[in-house]
C-alpha cells in the first residue's frame, strides 16, 4: 500500500535517468469501483505544469520516485478528460460525504494499492488522526502511533471506500462513481439534513442541487435550523423554491417562509397553486408557537352516518403525498368534531357497521391560539398519534400529529439544556465540543485566575505588595461559587416556573429569599474564619520554639502568621460581600431571562453564567482593593 502523501514531490525521472520535475498530482477515472491512476501531473522546469499518461509512460514507482519508460523529448503531453479528477486537487483536504456512515467529513490523505507492474489504484480516502500526522512526516505518525500503542490506545486508520463517497467540489452530475456507489438521494431526507448541516456553507446549495424537488423538500423539513433553510431557499430560483415549498408539508413550509423576507415570501407564495397558498398563509396568520402554526390540514373527515367501507374507500383514494393516518375523524352537519376512530378499529369491524358506533365521542381538541408545547405534552400525557384543532364552534380546522409534537418537545428541551448553560449538538470529540464541556463545568477557574492577578496589581497599588492580594484571593473561589449558584438559582426558577404560574416566585421575594441565604452564609463563613485567626493570634510560642529561634523570632513568626491570616480575613470579608451583592442582583438576571423569553430570544445559559461570575470577580478586586487600601473597615 502507498499513499498520496507519499508520493506528493517526488521526482520523476525518465528512462535515461535524466529529471523530468516532480509529482504535483495524480489523475483518476471515476467510473469504476476502485478507480485506476490515469494521469500523471508534474511540475516540470520552472514550475511549468504537464500532464501524461501514467499507462502508457509510467515504467515503476515507490515511495521515492517515479520512473518512466521513455525519454523526456518522446513525451507527448496529454489532457485531463471529462471523467477524470485530481486527486489531490479535488479530494485533498477538501469535504466530503460519507454516504455509508451519513457523515461529513475531510480528507486527510488517500490510499492507494499497487495491483501489480505499474498500475495503481485509488481504495479510498483516510479522514483520521493517521493522515494529518503523515502529510506532517511519516516519521511522526509512526512516533505518535508506537506511544499511543504504549498507553493501549493504538489509533487505526479510518478509510472510506471510494464507492461510499459523493464529490461535492466538482460538477460530476454525469460521472457514474460505480455500480454499487449509493447516492445522496437514495438516503434519507433526516440524514440528508445532517449531512447538509456540517458542510462548510458555500457547499450547501451544491448538495442541495444534486437532490431532485420531492426530496430536498423532505429534507429542508428535517433541517433543525430555520435561517439555514432560509438561506437555502435564498440561493434558489423563484420558480425552483416555490416549487420546493408546494412539496412541503404546509406546516413546514409556513415555518420556512415566515424566514423569508416579505418580498421574497411574497413572491415565492405568488408562484405556488392556490390551494397550497392558501393552505401556507392560512396557518401564517396564527402567532408564532401556537398550535395553529405546526396543525396540518391534511386529514380525513367523515360524516357520523358513514361506515366502515365508507372509510375504507376514502383511505384507498388518498394520494401518496399524503399525511400520515392515524385517525379518521366524524364531523356533523356543521364540520363540527363529533368523533374519532381508530384505523385498528376499522380493520377489526365489520364493512356495514356506522362510524358513529366506533367512536370516542369526546376526543381531546386544542385551540389554534394553545401554545405548542401544552399541546406537545398533551400529546404525549395522553399517548396520542395526532391531536384535534379546533376552533371556537368546536369546527374542525387542522390536526397536530405526533411527529410534531416530538419536534417541539426536542426544541424545548434544547432551549432549556442551552439556558441551563449546557452544551448540546456537540460531542466531545468534535472541535470544540472538550473545550466548551470544560468551560461549562469548571468555568469558575479561569474567573479565579484572572482574579488572582487583578488581586496581586490591586494590592500593589494599595500596599505596594503583591503577597496580600495574592493571598486574599484564596477566598475568591467561596464568592465565585456562590455566584454561580445564583445564576444556576435564577435559571433553573425561570425554567420551573413559568412568569404567569401560580408558583412563579414574585421578584420581591426572589431576592428577599436570596438575600437572607446569602447573609446567613456570609456571616457563618466569617465567623469561622474570624474565630480560627482568633485563636492563633491569642497563641504565646511553643517551648520548643522559643528555645530553638529565641523569643523574639518566635514571636515574629507568629506575628507573620498572624499578619498572613489577617490577609486572609481581607479575602473572606471581600467574599462576604460579593456573596451579599451577588444575590441582591440576581433579580436582575431572572428579569432578564423572562423578558428574552417573550421576546422569543434564546438566552445561553453559560453566558449568563460567565456574567455572573465576571461581576463577581470585579467586585471581589475592588472590594478586597478598598480594604487593603484602608477605606473600608
């Protein structure tokens, strides 16, 4: 085996042995399985770039060289044909889609098999550790590799076979890949959606052009952000995009205009059938989060009198398009509901038996001005497949179906793990997903050493010594602590308690109640540092010490010790009072969270977090600083 990497500059020598240039690159055919090398690209004298056949010049090549079979001035230069790429132009360090594992991922490096003679083959692309560590040296990869083996944790290569990847940086729309290559559109659309979510963004559209209407309407409904649907529909022809909006469940689609711009919204509505139109602006005009806005009007509905094959025939009508059944439902003279039935109860009663019979007559409905999550969890409480909308007069309008209640219990809790300061859509093995894990968990530390250096400048100023600083900010963790408990406190009462609940804390009583936790905490903290600096103070030398050091040097270690503990007591005094501050602030951050909310902003969670614990940090530097300086008692 060899790899690309390897091969990159190496030189090229014709059959006299004379210097031809270097290997810039080699030229694939992307029509089999495992694609032969077909061209051979060398920077020839003064980066001048030429192109040949590697089956009709290529003698051998190793890891070292490549030599040809002729000599230089019998070369005769060729072309890159159409079905021919690059490799290390078009695959290298470029994004890909592993359609096997249904994943976005970079090219590290490519390998290659030698088939016997010269002829080389491409077997797939290394998108692990093990190929950036040998583009650097292939002496590194083998060092990294021996150590990691050494502690149990050898780091294998990971290579995708050539026939689970999808080009995406080259228009290769009439280029079969193989026989057995799986496309992006034979996926499906909520992997589809995955995959278009990690790509860089000036790839999106070209994946989203590869898929045909029916399919990239599917797979625009599974994408979990709206602005990037947006912009996708942004980058599409009018005629296009509202094609792709009529195949889209009119839910969906009104979610994904309301992103649009007016004009643009406007203009895409105008080009749709008036049916599906109508449908998308009727649910447009309920507010945002309600059940209005997520019902589909894509249900059956049938009169009280009908009978099981009355049922049956309308369900065989139906189109393939259509929504999901899980219900028929019975209407009255008036579309008023008067019923639901189940399909098992169809299937298991007899042609000739009235609806009316099978019925629960008294189904569970919501309004289309509910808010969605009440409806979601309703769904959920009761075991629902789908949920009733409708209307003042108890007409039915539409219906909320299972999916996309689920759809909007996931929202909600990810809104709540992103304001409770969690990290979601991250693992740790993605960039950054470590560093940000840390920073959620231990984000008082990095507080507490800027506050130790902001302490040791402070007391420089004030005492012209760092020491006194250095050593008062050993009480910063208890104040930063505390103010991170606060903001967790804040938090979690606006997550519990909604504004308008019976058991919402009033903003008075929030902060009465945190006020007396925090001044109870803060005189208990000093009370037992200020009796333990008591008693060493109160102490005379040990026998021993005084007669080991003198009576005098005794007493001057004392005094150090003592003068250290008063250092001390300088940073539980500044902790006491950040602790007190802190939590006659904390109103301010549960307004702020409530007023975000109906403004429906997302607020983070470990950004109101760090707020907290950056306030207390300055406020234990200037407090410790007003004491060191003597302004404060």
């Amino acid at each position: 085996m060899i790899y690309l990497s390897q091969m990159l500059g190496n030189p090229v020598y014709d059959l006299a042995g004379e210097r031809v240039g270097r290997v810039s690159d080699l030229g694939i055919a992307t029509g089999e399985v495992f694609p032969r090398v077909t061209a051979l690209a060398v920077e020839g004298p003064g980066h001048t770039p030429l192109m040949i056949s590697w089956r009709k010049y290529v003698e051998a090549f190793d890891e070292d060289e490549i030599t040809l079979k002729v000599i230089s001035t019998d070369i005769r230069f060729s072309y890159l044909q159409p079905d021919e790429v690059l490799v290390a132009r078009d695959l290298l360090n470029k994004q890909i889609v592993d359609t096997r594992g249904m994943r976005v991922v970079r090219v590290n490096d490519l390998k290659l098999s030698d088939t016997g003679s010269s002829q080389l083959r491409l077997l797939g692309a290394e998108v692990g550790m093990r190929g950036i560590l040998r583009s650097l040296s292939p002496a590194l990869e083998s060092l990294v590799c021996r150590v990691a083996l050494s502690f149990g944790h050898p780091i294998h290569e990971k290579i995708i076979a050539w026939n689970y990847m999808d080009l995406l940086e080259r228009d290769l729309s009439n280029v079969k890949l193989s026989v057995s290559h799986k496309t992006l559109d034979e996926l499906h659309p909520a992997d589809i959606a995955d995959i278009i979510e990690r790509l860089d963004p000036r790839l999106r559209g070209q994946v989203f052009a590869q898929l045909d209407e029916e399919m990239a309407a599917e797979a625009m409904a599974e994408l979990d952000d709206d602005e990037m649907a947006a912009t996708l529909v942004s980058g599409m022809e009018d005629a296009t995009a509202s094609r792709v909006l009529s195949e889209m469940d009119p839910d969906d689609a009104a979610d994904l205009v309301s992103e649009l711009d007016y004009e643009r919204a406007e203009k895409l509505l105008s080009l749709m059938g008036v049916s599906d139109r109508k449908a998308i602006t009727q649910l447009l005009g309920y507010p945002e989060d309600t059940a209005g806005r997520i019902m589909t009007q894509e249900f059956v509905s049938l009169a009280q009198t009908a009978t099981v094959a009355d049922a049956v025939a309308t369900l065989r009508q139906l189109e393939e398009g259509f929504e999901s059944v899980r219900y028929v439902y019975l209407v009255d003279d008036e579309s008023r509901i008067a019923g639901v039935v189940t399909l098992l109860e169809l299937l298991t009663s007899d042609p000739d038996t009235v609806l009316k019979s099978l019925a629960t007559t008294e189904p569970l409905t919501a309004s289309p001005e509910d808010d969605q999550e009440q409806v979601a969890e309703n769904i959920a409480k009761y075991n629902l497949l789908a949920m009733p909308v409708v209307d003042d007069e108890g007409r039915l309008l539409g219906i909320v179906t299972v999916d996309d209640a689920l759809e909007v219990l996931q929202e909600e809790h990810e809104e709540d793990l992103h304001i409770a300061g969690s990290a979601t859509g991250a693992s740790p093995d993605e960039r950054g997903g470590l560093l940000v894990t840390l920073l959620a968990s231990e984000m008082w530390f990095f507080f507490w050493a800027a506050g130790l250096v902001l302490c040791g400048i402070v007391s420089g100023v004030a005492q012209g010594g760092h020491v006194a600083g250095l050593v008062a900010a050993m009480a910063l963790p208890l104040a930063l602590t505390v103010a991170d408990a606060m903001a967790r406190y804040a938090i979690n009462s606006h997550l519990e308690y909604g504004e308008h609940d019976d058991g919402a804390p009033t903003l008075p009583g929030f902060a009465l109640k945190g006020i007396v936790v925090a001044v109870v905490f803060s005189a208990m903290s000093l009370l037992l540092v200020t009796g333990i600096i008591s008693v060493v103070t109160a102490s005379t030398p040990p026998d021993g010490m005084a007669g080991a050091l003198g009576q005098a040097d005794a007493v001057r270690q004392i005094d150090a010790v003592a003068d250290m503990l008063g250092q001390v007591s300088v940073g539980f005094r500044a902790a006491a009072a950040t602790i007190v501050v802190s939590f006659a602030t904390a109103p301010a951050y549960l307004v702020t969270l409530r007023r975000r909310d109906r403004a429906g902003h997302e607020t983070s969670g470990m950004a109101l977090r760090a707020m907290a614990l950056l306030v207390a940090t300055a406020l234990f530097v200037a407090c410790t600083g007003l004491i060191l300086a003597g302004w404060v008692g």
